[in-house]
C-alpha cells in the first residue's frame, strides 16, 4: 500500500525497484537509507544465499501497522520500506528503509526504530543456502 | 582521495556522481547512507537554494582527517564521503554520507558520528539565496 507519506512493500523484487520511485522531498533536509545486505557468512560458513519467505499479505499488514504507529509517535516523516522475499544471494540487498525528515536526528532515530520493529513484528523467515564445500 | 576503506571529495559534482562507483560489500550486512538536502525555507522565508564555497584542499584534508580518526576509534567499516559546493537548488542534496558495516548498529553510529564531525569542523560556507518576492 502506499500513500503520500509511506509506501510499503514485500515481494521477490529488488529493492532499487522498489525505490524507483522515490523523490527528495523540499520540506526534508535529511533523507536516510539503510540496506540490510546479505552477507557472506552465517555461523563462520561460507553462503551462496537467503531464502526468505513470507505469508505476504500478513506481513505488508504488520509492516502497514508499524508505519501508521511511528507516525502517531513521531514527527511528520515519509518512509519507503521493502522487504524483498525468494533467494536473495550474497552482496545483495534484501530490506531497505528509507525515511526523509526535516532534521536529521529525527531520520538516524526512525530508521532505527523502523529497523527494529520490523526485525521484532514482521512474520519474514529466512533458510541459509551454504555453500557446497 | 580514495582507499578502499575510505573515499572523500568535496566538488561541484553532484552526490549521484560521487556515489556511482560504490558497491555492496558481501562483509557488509548494513549499508548507510545520509543525504543532507537543502531544504525550502531558511528562517521562515522560502529560498532558491544554497551556494556552498570551501578552501577545497583544507577541506579535503579535514574529512581525511576525520575517516582516519573514526577508523582507529571504531570497528572496520568502509565509508564515502562527498559535499557539493557552487549553488545547490531546494530539493537537492549537498551533502553524502555511505557507511557499510557488518552489523547495523555500527552503521548508525558511525554515519551520525561523521556527520557531527563534518558539521563541526569541515571548513565548508554556505550563502543562502533567497527567492525574489
């Protein structure tokens, strides 16, 4: 779903698709943007990869509801979030957060909260794809 | 100056052009990025943008300065750092911050680490254009 100020999304694209989109905005002089990046090891051993699934529905609902919540906490903010689902391999980013606010205190302490929430709520699990040896 | 640990620049190119070469790191599960955008108004009246001016060469030893301070007092990261000088418009952004890290914590309180000491001692001015009434 998505409205003026956010725009949620959990599906197998990348997220530079689902960033495409996004404008700086002239009433926000700070424009944050984590990436969660799949790394190379898991357990000290070598990946090829995730896999992360999702009942999708369910968790663009809880995603939804953590937007609406930081915005009845928070000052006026804009957040784009993606959480890509399928095999994301190694390098390769699978969750982004972008948040743009007027200052930049506020954008350091939203992401980070939205990055939490998101970690703590959404219904997103992930199988390890080891490399062969 | 550019390592593979760190990179610096302060020119009139734009952020996107100084952020083109970067890369996602596979050690790297968190990817950064701040970007400080010139905002509409300044002191309650609207504005056409900011001219930004630097004694460049001091202003790039500072901010190599501050990349190799940060990387003694805290774990491995790669950081990018660019600020746009000349006149950058309302809704633009002047000024880039990209951290990886492995873990995510890292990577907030480093890219609000180097923008606090950026703010505090890079020789960088800014002339604020406002709009013809």
């Amino acid at each position: 779903m998505a409205t003026e100020e956010f725009s949620v999304s959990i599906s197998e694209a990348p997220v530079e698709e689902a960033e495409a989109g996004w404008k700086l905005h002239p009433a926000n002089g700070a424009d944050l943007r984590f990436l969660g990046v799949v790394r190379e090891t898991e357990n000290g051993r070598r990946i090829a990869g995730i896999d992360y699934s999702s009942y999708g529905p369910m968790a663009e609902r809880e995603l939804t509801a953590i937007c609406r919540a930081l915005r009845e906490e928070r000052p006026a903010h804009r957040v784009l979030i993606h959480h890509r689902t399928g095999f994301v391999p190694v390098g390769v980013a699978s969750l982004l957060i972008r948040v743009g606010t007027p200052h930049s205190a506020e954008a350091f302490d939203l992401a980070r909260e939205y990055l939490k929430r998101i970690k703590a709520t959404v219904p997103v699990w992930k199988t390890i794809r080891y490399e062969i040896p």
